[in-house]
C-alpha cells in the first residue's frame, strides 16, 4: 500500500520531468533551459518552486493573445496612404536598408510629418507634461514604471485630477512592482475618486496567486489628445537636477503629428493586457496633422511572442553602421549578438563610442559590465565613463540621420522580460542635436581603456565576474537576479 510519502515523491518527479519538458519546449536560450533542467533535477521540491517564480513567463501567452485581438479589431494604419511616408518623395537612398529592417522587424509602418522636441531632465519635461494636461480636451494616458510620492507626483496627480474632473478621459497605468516598491507615498491612489481610471500591470500578489516579478511594464508613456512624451523617464522628484545627491539626470521627448497615433496604440494595447478590455472607441481617427520633418516608428518589445525585435533592430542598424555609432545608455549588458554587432563595427573601421555613467544606482550591474569591457576595447569600441549626477539617458545615433530613442536599456532585462518602447527617428537635424549632447558628455567624461582595466585589483575583477554570472538568461542564477537587484528606473 503506498503512503502518502511515497505518493509525495512521485509527484514530485512527475512535476519535475514535467517542468523539465516545458522548459525544452519553451527556452529559448540554451544555457537558461539546461541551467533549469539540472536545478529542477537536483533540487526536485526547491527547484519546482523557484522554477514556477521565475522561470515560468506566464505573460507570454496573455500578450501572444491580446496582440492577436488587438491585430484583428484595431484600425489598419499601416495601409492608409495618408499615414505612410512615401519613401521616394522623401527619404535619402541610405536610408532603405534600415527603414526596411524596423518595418520587417516590427511590423510598423515609417510615418512622416512629425516633430520630436528633446526636453532635459524634469526641469523642461514635467512643465510641458503638465501643461498638456491641462490643456487636454479629449484623452489623457499616462503610462509609467515609477510614480513617487513628492511635489512632482502631487503635481501630476492633481493635474490628473484636475482633468478628470472636466469630462477628459483620464488613464494612469502604473506598473505593480515599480509602483508598489520605489515608494510608499502613493498619491495617484487618488485619481479615480476623481473620476479617472487606474490600473496596475501585474501586479504581485498571492491571492489569486500573480508572481511573475520578472515581468514589468518599463514603458514610458503620456498620450494628451494630439501630443505625446516618451523617453526614459518616470515621475519622480529625483529627475529635477539640482545639487540634491540623488538626482538622475535624463531626456525625454516630446512628439508631435501622425507618430502619436501610433504611440496612442501602445498605451492602448498595455491597457488592455492590465485591464482585459480594449475600447476600439478610444482610437479616434488619426488627424495627421503634419509637425515636423522627422520619419518616425514605434518599436514595441516584449514577451509575447518568438520574435526578439529591439535586440535584433540594435543589431542590424549597428552591422549596417558606415561611419559613426554613438551609444548612451545606464545599464550595459548586451547580448553576444550585440557584442559581435559592436565588435565587428569597430573592427571595420567605424567610430564606435558607448557612453555610460560613471556612478551607477545598481552597483551590480555597474560592476558585472566591467567583465564585458575587454572584449570590445580590444575590438576599437571606445567606451566613457561620465561624471555624476547618474545619467538614466538612452540614445543611439547612427550614421548621421538615424537615431532611437525610448525606454529600453541595453541588457537582458529589457531585452527580454520587460515591456519595452523605443522610437526610430530618421532625421538629420535630430541625429546632430542628440549626437552633439553625446560629444558634450564625452568631453567632460573619462575614457576606460584595457590598461585601467588590466590593473585593476584582483579582488574588484573577481566582484565584478561574480556580478557578471547574475546576469539575465545565463541560467536560472540570471533570472533569479531580481532577489539581488531591483529592475533598473
């Protein structure tokens, strides 16, 4: 007769080889489905939990889903003459290569007639955020991965408030986990009593049971009828640069003409995938009016699908660099194949520049990049440390005419669990104005070169290789991360 331990035992292999065959059928990097497998072997009853934590995506097949409505009920932009830009009257013969990559790559069309405004820091951001709330009419959508307590959330949640009260449709979308954890003063709480909407996107809980931690929505998003911002920054009194030692300095954008349709479609399908209802009635037809000469397109990213397009877009656009690449960004840890894509850029005689902060609000991560360093300096890639404040900035300018901007930072985490937006821009004038404030940084930062790192001491180099194996998808020590570090801003 068995007993109820032995029973226990059974189960226990039957949920072990069983999560075994989903993580072959479902990894997609080799080294984290092997690291899971001996984990969930070696550990039959630990390893099953951590695995059903952190190894399960349960947020792919919700997105898969909800993609594949909004696809058949939304309206069709890419197929209306006046939205897309007609690349012959247009844009430059260089141009073709890439505009066909991001379209492939993110099904998006290029859209013309836009005018993107870089704003710096909270001090130029938050005013022009808050007056098109104020002016707004129609819709307000704000989407953020932190909304702090402080003078600049009470600013923006009275603003909300404020425009709820006057009949707009107001929207706030608040990620679970960096709004739950990056503070505990909570003002936008307030917003539907105001007759505004309020959602969280995944958030963890037990009941029912929600622990995907390593899903967040890292989208930056405000959507005011016929204007938008995007960029990398949250709602938080730290973006004010002043003399305040923890103050984060950044850009963000604003964006006018046909690419806020597009952005507003973001918000919606976000929406949607925290709420389980997408109104068709809130994408009103698109006006177009045309603001700029910038062709823009917006590039989403997220689990969901097979495809990995923002790591793939980073990757073609700096394989088909002829001359300048210039990367900023906070967080450093690039796949392998953007390690090749930057090595073999620079080993064919491009200008490769990476710009990073020289003080980081994640040490870990700081630390763990220093092990990548080697291998591109020894490439040519030329790699800067800027001084503090931190610099939450993220920008790629290529080749003149090309940049992206957005959420996105160039490691794992946003590459592969976060939901993510970035923007192409293809506009000459755009791509000098982001490379000059590169080269202004560049100037007043520090280069890293194979001598500094070669003679650092052996106990920081060990540090920083430990630091390195928690990276994310090396294994389930990767995907574990989230124990040691927080997500980045």
């Amino acid at each position: 007769m068995l007993t109820l331990g032995t029973l226990g035992l059974v189960a226990a292999h039957l949920l072990s080889w069983g999560a075994v065959c989903h993580a072959l059928l479902h990894k997609r990097d080799p080294r984290s489905a092997l690291g899971w497998i001996v984990t969930v072997l070696f550990l039959p009853g630990v390893g099953i939990v951590l695995y059903c934590l952190f190894g399960i995506s349960r947020a792919e097949s919700l997105a898969a889903r909800l993609m594949r409505k909004m696809a058949a009920i939304e309206p069709d932009y890419a197929h209306h003459p006046e939205v897309v830009c007609h690349r012959t009257a247009i844009a430059p013969p260089q141009e073709w290569p890439l505009e066909i990559l991001g379209r492939r790559l993110t099904g998006q069309t290029l859209c013309s007639g836009n005018g993107i405004l870089p704003l710096r820091n909270g001090n130029e951001a938050y005013p022009a955020m808050l007056h098109a709330i104020n002016r707004a009419s129609k819709q307000v959508f704000l989407s953020t991965y932190i909304f702090r307590g402080g003078s600049v959330g009470e600013s923006f949640t009275e603003a909300l408030c404020h425009a709820a009260r006057r009949g707009v449709d107001v929207r706030l979308l608040v990620d679970g986990f960096g709004g739950a954890v990056y503070s505990l003063r909570k003002p936008w709480k307030r917003i539907p009593q105001a007759g505004g909407r309020l959602a969280r996107f995944l958030p963890p809980r037990l009941f029912p049971p929600s622990l995907s931690l390593n899903l967040r929505n890292h989208r930056k998003l405000l959507i005011c009828d016929d204007t938008a911002f995007t960029g990398g920054m949250n709602i938080a009194d730290n973006h004010i640069l002043s003399k305040h030692p923890g103050c984060v300095q950044d850009l963000h954008f604003r964006c006018e003409g046909p690419i806020v349709d597009q952005l507003r479609r973001a918000f919606l399908l976000d929406w949607g995938f925290a709420t389980g209802k997408f109104d068709q009635r809130s994408l009103p037809p698109s006006s177009n009016i045309m603001s700029g000469d910038s062709l823009c397109r917006m590039v989403l990213d997220g689990p969901g699908t097979e495809a990995d397009p923002l790591n793939d877009l980073y990757c073609g656009v700096i394989g088909s660099a002829q001359h300048t690449v210039r990367i900023m960004t906070p967080y450093f840890l690039p796949s392998h194949e953007l390690i090749a894509a930057l090595r073999s850029a620079a080993q064919r005689g491009v200008s490769v520049r990476v710009v990073l902060p020289g003080k980081n609000n994640l040490p870990f991560v700081h630390w763990a990049s220093f092990r990548l360093l080697p291998v591109l300096l020894e490439a040519g890639v030329r790699v800067w440390f800027q001084p503090p404040p931190f610099a939450h900035t993220k920008l790629l300018a290529v080749d003149g005419y090309y940049c992206q901007i957005g959420s996105a930072n160039l490691d794992a985490r946003s590459m592969r669990l976060n939901f993510e937006l970035n923007m192409e821009i293809f506009d000459p004038e755009f791509h000098t104005a982001m490379a000059l404030h590169m080269d202004m940084t560049i100037a007043r930062s520090r280069e890293v070169t194979l001598k500094d790192l070669q003679e650092r001491l052996l106990i920081l180099k060990l540090r920083d290789a430990a630091c390195w194996l928690f990276s994310p998808y090396r294994g389930p020590l990767g995907e574990w991360g989230l124990l040691f570090t927080l997500p980045g801003m």
